[in-house]
C-alpha cells in the first residue's frame, strides 16, 4: 500500500515511512492510494474469528509487506490486550465502551499500534533516536506517553493547553519522567497543534532531528481506530437492525476511521459527528461552508478544536462531493447545559455514569434517531470514550454521586507534575535543537 499526501505535493510512500514522517513534506496529511473491499463472507462471519484476527485482516493491506505478517500479528496481540463491552441503555440505544486500556481512553489503541509499529521499524531500520512530537486537547497526551514510555530510543514531547485539561488527564502525561517531555502551551489546543505542524516543515529541524507525529494525523494511530468499529459490529445486540455509530468527535480521527470501515465493507448505515460548541463540522453539514473558528473551552475539553485536522481525510473519502459525504454523516453541537442534561438522563434510565464526552454522543444519537422515519429498524451505538474519572469533579458535581478511582490511576494522584511552559513557536524549536546536541 502507498500513501499520497492531501497537499498533492510529495511523492507516495510506503507504511512505515509514513509512520515515521507522520506529515507529508509539504504539510499535508498521508492518506491510502486504495481503500480496500474486504470479502463478503468475512464481514458476513465476524463472529467466528477473534478480535485479533479480525484486526489482522483490517490493517494487512494498509500495512503491506512493510512489516512481517508474524510480527503484525503480535503488534495487534500487544495492542488489544483489552475488551471493549457493549452496555444496553435502552432497547435502541447501546454504549460502546472504548476505556478500558492503560490510561482509561479511547486513544490507547491508536497509540500503542503505533508505538509498536515505530519499534519495530528502529529495530529494523537502526535509523537512530527519534522524537515524537504531539499535541493533546486531554486524552491523547496520556495515551501516548504510556504507549511510548522507555521505549529506546524514542523521545515523546506533548503539548498541551495550560488549564484547559481535567488534573487527571494532566497527571498521566506529567508524572512520568524518562523520555516524556510535557510542555504546558500558553493557548488552546489549536496553538499546540499548529506548532506541531510548523515544526514538521521547519527546514532546519527536518535536516537536524527526526521528528514524527503521535496525533491521529498518523497513520498508525488514524487507522487502528477502524478496530473498535469491526469488533462492536461483531458484537452488537439487535444483529438483524440497522447498525447507528455516533461519536463525540473533536479531531475527527476516531469518526474517519470509522467510515474507512464502511468504506471497506462494514454495513454500518450512518455515522453522527457529535460535538459541543466547537461545531466547525456539523456547521458545514448544515451549510456546505467550512469556517474554522477559534476553539471554545468546555466540560468536554477532548472536544475543544475548531479546526479539525482529519476533516480533509473524511473529504476526499467522498471526493468533496457534498451530497455523498452527507448521505453517510450527520453532525450536530451541544452546550455544556445540554451535555450535563444529558449525564443525568443516562444516569437515571440504569444508573450508568457517562463521562462528558459519551453523553454528548448520547445526545447526538438521540437527535438522529428521532428523525429517523421506523426508529425501531435500527441499533443505534455512541461511544463512551474515557472513563468518567477523568472528569470526576465535573461529573460528581452534576450527578450528585462519587465515582471510585480505578487502581491503575491511585498510584500517580500523589505524584508531582513536572512540565515546562512554552508561549510560541520559537520556543519549541530552540528546546528541540538544544536536546539534539
């Protein structure tokens, strides 16, 4: 398989190249040559292969012969060392529940692909150190560095937006040391993420560091995603309906791989972009204008992006054909009120705490559905993408309950925070070529 850049202005290039460059020289995002049909007696027999294979069958062709078919295997075995449980909310509504990793969060699977793929390339390729350079609106940071953690000869700087991540989030991306270097960005999530992007086209770093991506504008992280689609499909209640995903979307990584799946020939018949006030995409939707906005802080801060990288993968999958793109997504925005609504109606329907992100999900599903003309043709499935500790003062305060600790989390809530502050760009160069010397 090889991959083109979105700019049109780089030459194609195989798997782990990719991964490794993780931006295109020419700013542009990578994205597959072919988006390949699985076989109709494979989707049609999901339930008789494991998660595993299941997996190994849906990233083979993206992947190549770029790592061995034995190695892919115990990367995928590495990376869902997990379950991902189906909660009934009602008969028409499920959870999907993506927070079962490391760091409770959805991006734990994208991020440990990954990690294992870049491992395997240095072990390969003995191209020398290398530095992941990344930014986080909340759960990515987290993700990443445990991913990553004392992997030889990968350094991991995360940039995040100072206070406008939950203090759980933030210890998990500055209470481990090593080779994980957090950076507290005087911003929103968006300065971050721009630094990020300069500092890949920046000819002096290019010519002085190896440098690589860990947002879901990889590849490796981008593309595992369509893992958990293939597995809830496998496992959904109401196998004779109509199958709904709607995901609380902020980069639009998860929700773009999910329509590869469909693109692949999963029979998934319409994906929701839910969203909080950040709402560049369902404002498109709604227009067929796209107007980045600057981001807005809210209870639901994973979400907090007003330009959505991943949009313009989502894009060309329809080719900018308006019509088709909304054929197959619909997209809506909630406030911070309506998102606390929401917590409590989950909440009082089984007594499921939902964490901010899962019950604007929720909220969107809700809308969609009600639209729908036989509401009970269809399974309707919106995903719970971090656990409710994470947001634990949010989410107690609005349900009036307590959410007990996981174990995994106790050990770092006495640890200190240990980051750096950084204003602009020109800050994070100097810092990158200083640890280069």
């Amino acid at each position: 398989m090889k991959y083109f850049s979105l700019n049109y202005n780089a030459r194609d290039v195989g798997f782990l190249e990719a991964v490794t460059k993780g931006l295109a020289p020419d700013r542009g995002l990578y994205f597959p040559k072919q988006i390949p049909k699985l076989e109709h007696d494979f989707i049609n027999n999901l339930d008789q292969y494991s998660d595993h294979e299941i997996a190994y069958e849906v990233i083979q062709q993206y992947v190549g012969d770029d790592i061995y078919s034995n190695d892919l295997k115990k990367i995928i075995q590495d990376t869902l060392s997990f379950n991902f449980p189906i909660i009934e909310i009602t008969d028409k509504i499920a959870l999907l529940e993506l927070f079962h990793g490391p760091t409770l969060a959805f991006k734990d699977v994208g991020a440990r692909f990954m990690a294992r793929c870049l491992s395997y390339n240095n072990d390969i390729k003995k191209e020398g150190d290398l530095t992941i350079l990344v930014a986080t609106s909340g759960d990515t940071g987290g993700a990443v560095a445990d991913g990553f953690y004392k992997v030889k000869g990968i350094d991991v700087i995360i940039l995040y937006p100072k206070g406008k991540v939950s203090d759980i989030q933030e210890r998990q991306l500055t209470t481990l040391g090593e080779n994980i270097i957090p950076l507290e960005v005087d911003g929103t999530f968006d300065d971050c993420q721009e630094m990020v992007k300069s500092a890949f086209v920046d000819p002096e770093l290019k010519e002085n560091i190896k440098l690589t991506s860990a947002n879901s504008i990889n590849i490796a992280r981008w593309l595992s995603q369509m893992f958990y689609y293939f597995i809830a499909y496998k496992n959904r209640p109401n196998p004779d309906k109509k199958i709904i995903f709607s995901v609380p979307s902020g980069n639009f990584g998860n929700i773009c791989a999910g329509i590869i799946a469909k693109q692949m020939g999963l029979p998934i018949d319409h994906f929701i972009a839910s969203t909080n006030i950040n709402d560049t995409v369902p404002e498109f939707l709604k227009s067929g204008s796209y107007t980045p906005k600057k981001s807005i802080q809210t209870i639901s801060n994973a979400m907090d992006v007003g330009n959505p990288s991943n949009f313009i993968r989502i894009q060309k999958i329809f080719n900018n054909d308006f019509f088709k793109l909304k054929k197959v997504l619909s997209g809506f925005g909630y406030t911070d009120k309506l998102t606390e609504k929401a917590l409590k109606e989950i909440f009082k329907i089984n007594g499921y705490i939902a964490d901010p992100h899962g019950a604007i999900g929720f909220l969107g599903l809700k809308q969609y559905m009600a639209s729908l003309k036989n509401e009970e043709a269809y399974q309707g499935i919106f995903l719970e993408t971090a656990h409710p500790i994470k947001f634990k003062n949010t989410v107690e305060n609005i349900l009036k309950t307590k959410i007990e600790t996981p174990t995994r989390l106790r050990g770092i809530l006495n640890l200190k925070k240990i980051r750096s502050p950084l204003s602009k760009y020109s800050e994070l160069k100097s810092l990158l070529l200083s640890r280069n010397k």
